[in-house]
C-alpha cells in the first residue's frame, strides 16, 4: 500500500479512540493539537477506499505520537487477530510515546476495556478526565512537556544515544503564600542535609504539591536542569512508578529489570525527580531505594499523605498556615497571618471589589481558625464569597462537611470539594484503621493512647499501633511536647469520620464509653483541684476541657445523676477558667448546663441541691448577672444548716460573700467570708482558704480596715507560696499592692505589681495582665498621672472585651477606678483616653504597664 501523507513535515499525532463515544472528545484533542502547531492523525471509518485495518496501520507507522481516548466501549474485533482495533492500535504504538486518557465515571465500562486499562496503567501515561475542555487542557499541557522532553535532544551522551532533556516544572497561576520558611527549611535538608530522599508528608490539601515545586525551582540550579516533575496521581500499580518516571524524561524502558533499566538511561547525571502523589504507591519506595543506590548523583523529592518507610527517606510533616491569633485589630494584622492573607488573596479572584470592615475581619479570622490553617479549605472557603459575606461563610461551615462546596475546574477531582479530599485519604485505610478513625472523631480537641484504647474497646498496644499508622497516613497530627504527645484530628477529617460513626450500630455504647471516660477523669481530679497539686491537675483538665464538655452534654441528655457531683468538683477549675485563657464561651456553656438541672432541683438529695445552687451562683457571678446570683444566694442560705457537709457549708459561705461584694453590701460580704475562712482553715482546703483570704482582704479595704487587710492578703500571699501556680501568686500580689496604696505606700505598691507582672509573663494569663493593668492604673492615679491612668484602664478594658472575659466579683473594682479617671479627667478626656487604650494589642500593653510602674513612683 501507498505511504498516507500529511501536507507538512509536522509532528504528527495518531489519536486512537472508538467511533461511537467521545465525539466532542476527538474534536476537543483536534483543537489541541492544531494550537501546539502539531498535525493531528484522526481515523475514522470509510473515510479512505483502502481496508480499515491497513488504513490505520498505514497512520499508525507514520505517526510520531501516539493518543488513546477511552470511555467505556472496547470496540469491533480485528479479523484473525481477537482483539478490538483499539487494543491492536495501542500495541503498534509501542516504540512512540503513548499518553492515554480515561474519561470517568465510567460505570458500564466493557470489562475487556477494564482489562486493557490495566495494562496501560502499567506501561504508559495516563489521565483521567470529565469533560471534553479539561481533556483538551491535560493534552495541550502533556504534549508541551513531551515535545521538550522528547524531541528536542541535547548533546550526545558518551555512549551515543541522546539523553533526554526533561521539560519544566509545572507553574503555578496563583503566588504560593507563607510558605518561605519551609521551603528554606526543606532545600536546608537537602543541600545542608545531604539527604537525597525526601518525602512532603500531610493531609491532602495541606499544599504538598505546590511546596515540592517550590522546592525543586530553588535547588533546580544544583541540578544543572536535569529536574523532573512526575505526576502519579492517576497510578495505582506501584509497579508503574519507574515507568512514569521514564515516560517523563522522555524515554523507555526495555528489558526484565525496570530498576537497572531506569538506572541506565539516568547513567552518572544529576537528577532531581519530583515523585509527585505516591499516596496509594508507597510499595514503589523500595524501587526508588534501590535507584538511589544504582545512582549516586540521583535525588528525590516526594509528595505523599503516607511516608514510604524505607531507611533512606527523610520525611517532613507540611504544617498548616499559621492563623490568625485571637486578637485581631484591623486589617493589617490580619494579614500578618498567612491563612487569612491567602483567603483575602484567593477571594479577591472571585470579587476582585471586596473590601473587608472590621465586622468582616473577625469573621475572616475565624474561619482560618476554624479551617485550622488548610490551604485547600481555605481556598474553597474563599470561593463562597461569590455571593456569600465572610460571616456567612462562617455560618454554614459549622453545618456540613459539604457547606464549601465545589473548588476552580482546573484542580483534581479529589481536591474539589472538602469530602472528596478526606474520602481519598479514608479509602487508603484497613478496616482496623478505618474503625479507629470513625470512633476516634468522637473526641474533641484531642485524646490519650488510654482514652482511645477505652473508648474503641481496644488493647492500649493494639490503639497504640493503629493510632501510628492514620499519624503515617496524615489523618491525624500530635500536638504537645515530646512527654505529653497529644494525638488530634483536623477538623474536616473529623467531620467525615463522625458522619460515618453516626451510622454504626455501635455509636450510642460509643459515646457512652466516651462520656463515663471523661466523667471519671474529671471526678478522680476532685482533692488534687483543691491541694497544692492543683495547677497541674488543673492542667490536665484545660487539654481535656472539650471531652469533658462533651461528657456533661452526653449525661444532660441520657444520665444527669452525676451531674451535680460532677459540678461541685468543677467548681475550683471553673474558678479557673479565665485564668487559664478559656474565656467566656464555656462559661456561657456551663450557665445552660446548670440551667437545664434547676427545674427539677427539688428532687435532689439536699447535698446535690447545694451542689448545683453553688455552681448556678458560679454561673451568674462569671457572667456578672447580680439579680441571678442572689436569687441563687438567698435558695442557698438556708440550706446549709442541713447539708451535713462541712466543705459544701464552708464553700457556699464563700461564694455568697462574692454575691455580697458584686451588690456592695460589705458588712454581710465580712460575716460571710469570715465563716468562710475560718471553716476552710480547719479543713485544711488551702486553694480555697487562700481565695478567702483575698476576698476577706478585699472587704477590708472596703470598710477601712487596711492592717486588717494587710493580714488577710499576706496569709493569701503565703498560701500561693506553696502552690505551682502563677495566677494565685499574681492575684495576691496586685491585692497587696491595692492594700497598700490606701496606706499610700506607692513604691510598695509599684514593687508588688512589678512583681505580678514578672509572675504574669510565665502564666501568660490574660485576666491575671488586666489585675495588673486595673492596679497599675490605681497606682498612676495615685501619683497624679491621671491621662495614664485612663489609658491604662482603657487597655484592660479593651483586652477583656477582646477576651471574652470579666472581673471577679471578689475582686471587682474596675467601675469604682474609673468613675475615680473621669472624676479628675473629666468624661470627655475620659473616653478618649479609654478608646486610645482600648486599640493597644497585648505587646504594647505590657510595655505601657512596664513603663507606667517606673514613672509612678521613685526607685527605693
């Protein structure tokens, strides 16, 4: 037969494709081809009077580029040959590049097709794709890196075949935002390290792919640019891998050794190989071992959710971008957050118009912090601006793992919607591993090796080595040091796993093991909350505060007897809580949680009336509703003469005086709190004793009594001696430093508050900072430096509100110090002193309140 000619000497593309599908498909490659400037080679029958067989055998021979487009047809057999024309064109092509392109879904696929895939997924490039526009941007992509690869060679190796010249790395169209750092840190492993083996490890959509590009551009000068970028994404036999690489330096392999085959055509070159998406491919690690053995001058840099586990690889977990810290002033602060500068980056794409107020800056901030830092998430979340604001995003995304939706065309199928990203990463688990992680979601903010073995019914060794491998899988992360390792889920990841716990049988015992574990934890806490152990115990239940949240939801719901023991035991920690930085959202919490036990009060045993009356007290004076605490004062009176608990008794002695203090009346706060340490004393209860000793101090102040005062804040201040614990010893020093300002002792006064602030700075306390700010600004006012002192009441007012925090009625004092400020400033000045302080972030008020304590008084 007559050779078949094109018009030209261009490249020419054979696309092979059965005739029945994917018409909008050939036509889309058609146009890709012709854009590239290449000749495209397309059969279709009875369009030559010569056999159909002989035709596109005639093509095939003159072609230099071999394209396969396949749905779910396999095609007509060849005569004598028991294969379709298609299978017989995807063997002649051997010899040329063939890039193979599978369109999905494909649920009626010919189970001959199936077959055939199999062997391509083995021995050739291949896509997927949906449509016929994102199929003709994958062959205009893969033919442009194929003709740099392929057929524009470089000089001659010594062995006279010519060494492939590999093409760029991809680019990116967006700017890679926050992470400079870690790409030093990882070229620093590299070219400082010595390591050749590097693996990218993380959750998918953490941004491994665009890291390891980064990567490779800056270390591509090293590789004199013998720099590959092998996409995997679409293999699944490990065995693949060394041929993808080959595909992608533009060579084949030939022979029973793909290992020595690879090695050779690599010879003594230096290569940098990006193995990008070895997720579902770790089995290749030892192939990629052995190249690196066969070939000194070889490195690899790979991107996987699941380290290879092979000796020579140096796997570096991608950490999420930093958010937004719970401070937030305005724009520029923002910003100084790369989460949140690359959601405000990726929404400008969607509304180039957008500009955020100060309402829209919270909300952003909060969504980083929400999304916990994943670039993907975030992007998507960004995405929703289209027609959402910012605080609406925030809304739907505590509704559903699916609230973001769907992210640009252009990223894999697995990165377009947040369940698509998690469900990738789920498939590639055991059924052990995928049991753990489903009950693992029940927890919150973290767990134990201990906790999980109970919870999951599992054998601490048998939790211990499943919770390994989701660690190796990205599934989850460790938080906390190296004594207290901290295992925790992603919150996208847990939001997936718990929707398929919902659906077990065994969720309701589940959760049940769950709430009784925290119960227990929180209940055997009980004498060490209340001891000289109890800044570490109450450690312990800050990193477990939202399990047992939980806990206490769980028991509202299906078990609330224990609750009002629980209660009373919580009550030291929830004095607690604004010291150790929890703020006002559990605090609004632990109100309803009480609330929900008072309407059936009546038909607890007395003790545990008196036990939820005392932490309802708790509950309104935190939340600095006055009416609510003496209505909880008054029920709780004269119940006490018949709770035959002498630390119940003495405990609500205490906590009514508060109630006394917040209405002012001070003679009934002295009877009160005088009870109160008296009984505490004998008990031996010092954490409560020393709080007695303050609030006693405090009243004494009030009534005019300051030897008295002294007294009382010295016994507290000898009692916080004793204890671990910052925030104890800071409060009884701003109280001293208070007591002796009505003596007009202020270079006492400024040496104590120095003091609390020193003592301040290791609690890193943000209610124990606006004691010290309240105090500092006293003290200026007592000096004569009253725009000082306006503005540094303005500070703590600013860092409260910021906070979600409030005074202490035992130790309020806020409102009597600024009536003082605007009575010898005058309200105009007043409030602009305030609103200058209240702008003033937590760096610059420490600095205030360190310059303040020098100029008050002078240095003894």
């Amino acid at each position: 037969m007559s050779p078949i000619r094109t018009p030209d000497q261009r490249l020419r593309v054979f696309v092979s494709s059965t005739l029945g599908e994917l018409a909008e498909e050939r036509e889309s490659v058609s146009r890709a081809l012709s854009a590239l400037r290449l000749t495209p080679v397309m059969f279709e029958a009875g369009a030559r009077p010569q056999p159909p067989t002989d035709l596109y055998r005639a093509y095939l021979a003159q072609s230099d580029v071999f394209i396969g487009l396949y749905w779910q047809e396999y095609g007509q057999l060849v005569p004598d040959n028991g294969v379709s024309g298609l299978e017989d064109e995807f063997e002649l092509a051997r010899g040329m590049p063939r890039l193979v392109y599978l369109k999905t879904p494909a649920p009626d696929r010919d189970p001959r097709l199936s077959e055939l895939v199999k062997r391509i997924e083995a021995e050739a490039s291949h896509r997927r794709f949906r449509t016929p526009a994102e199929l003709g941007r994958l062959v205009k992509d893969d033919l442009a890196h194929l003709l740099s690869d392929r057929f524009v060679l470089g000089p001659p190796a010594p062995s006279g075949r010519a060494v492939p010249s590999p093409g760029p790395l991809p680019i990116s169209a967006t700017p890679l935002i926050g992470r400079e750092k870690v790409i030093d840190e990882v070229a620093e492993l590299h070219s400082e390290g010595g390591h050749r083996l590097i693996t990218l490890t993380g959750p998918s959509g953490i941004g491994k792919t665009r890291l390891a590009i980064a990567v490779a551009g800056r270390l591509a000068q090293t590789y004199d640019a013998q720099t590959v970028f092998v996409p995997l994404e679409d293999v699944t036999d490990p065995g693949a891998v060394l041929p993808r690489i080959a595909w992608a330096i533009g060579a084949d392999l030939a022979g029973p050794s793909p290992v020595a085959a690879l090695s050779d055509v690599l010879g003594d070159g230096r290569w940098l190989l990006v193995l990008d998406n070895l997720d579902r491919l770790v089995e290749a690690g030892l192939d990629i071992a052995e190249l690196l053995c066969r070939n000194p001058d070889v490195s690899v840099l790979a991107t996987s959710t699941t380290v290879l586990g092979v000796r020579a690889e140096r796997f570096y977990p991608v950490p999420p971008l930093p958010v937004p810290q719970e401070e937030v002033t305005g724009l520029p602060e923002l910003l100084q957050s790369p989460a949140a500068h690359l959601f405000l980056d990726r929404a400008r794409a969607v509304r180039p118009d957008i500009s955020l107020t100060d309402d829209h800056i919270a909300a952003v901030a909060e969504i980083c912090r929400r999304l916990e830092g994943v670039p993907l998430a975030i992007e998507l979340a960004a995405a929703r601006l289209r027609l959402l604001d910012p605080a609406g995003v925030l809304h739907r995304l505590s509704r559903s793992l699916d609230s973001l939706g769907a992210g640009m065309a252009d990223l894999p199928p697995r990165h377009r919607t947040l369940r698509a990203t998690v469900e990738w990463s789920f498939d590639m688990l055991g059924e052990a591993e995928r049991s753990l992680a489903e009950v693992l979601s029940v927890f919150s903010g973290g767990w134990s090796v201990d906790a999980a073995a109970h919870v999951a019914g599992l054998s601490e060794d048998q939790a211990l080595e499943l919770t390994e491998t989701l660690a190796q899988h990205s599934l989850l992360h460790v938080d906390g040091t190296l004594d207290e390792p901290r295992p925790r889920m992603l919150h996208t990841v847990r939001a997936f796993a718990a929707e398929r716990l919902a659906a077990r049988a065994d969720v309701t015992e589940i959760r049940r093991r769950h709430a009784e574990y925290y119960r227990a934890l929180a209940e055997n806490a009980d004498q060490a909350l209340r001891g000289f152990r109890q800044s570490s115990c109450a450690t312990l239940l800050a990193r477990e505060n939202e399990n047992i949240a939980g806990a206490v939801r769980w028991h509202l719901a299906h078990d609330p007897q224990p609750l009002p023991h629980l209660f009373r035991v919580l009550l030291p920690f929830r004095l607690l809580w604004p010291f150790l930085g929890l703020g006002d959202a559990i605090i609004g919490e632990a109100r309803s949680w009480v609330a929900e036990l008072l309407p059936t009060i009546d038909e607890l045993p007395i003790a545990d009336r008196v036990s939820v009356l005392a932490a309802s007290l708790v509950s309104a004076l935190e939340a600095g509703d006055a009416e609510a605490a003496r209505a909880a004062s008054a029920e709780l009176a004269p119940l006490l003469d018949e709770v035959g608990d002498s630390y119940l008794e003495a405990l609500s002695h205490l906590l009514m005086s508060w109630v006394s203090v917040l209405v002012r009346d001070w003679d009934a706060a002295g009877a009160a709190v005088t009870t109160a340490l008296g009984k505490l004393r004998s008990l031996d209860e010092p954490l409560w004793a020393a709080l007695a000793a303050i609030t006693a101090g405090s009243v004494e102040i009030a009534l005019g009594h300051h030897e008295t005062a002294r007294l009382h804040t010295m016994e507290a201040q000898r009692l916080a001696g004793r204890f671990d614990n910052p925030w104890l010893a800071t409060v009884s020093r701003v109280h001293l430093a208070l007591a002796a300002l009505t003596r007009d002792e202020l270079c006492e006064a400024r040496d104590l508050l120095d003091q609390a602030l020193d003592l301040n700075l290791s609690g890193q306390s943000v209610h124990c900072l606006c004691m010290v700010l309240d105090a500092s600004a006293a003290l200026s006012l007592a000096a004569g430096s009253t725009e000082r002192a306006g503005v540094l009441a303005g500070v703590a007012m600013g860092l409260r509100r910021r906070s979600g925090l409030r005074a202490y009625a035992s130790m309020r004092g806020d409102g009597d110090l600024a009536a003082a400020i605007r009575t010898e400033t005058g309200s105009e000045l007043f409030d602009e002193l305030v609103d200058r302080g209240r702008r003033l972030g937590m760096t610059e008020a420490l600095a205030l309140a360190r310059d303040s304590l020098r100029q008050a008084a002078p240095t003894t």
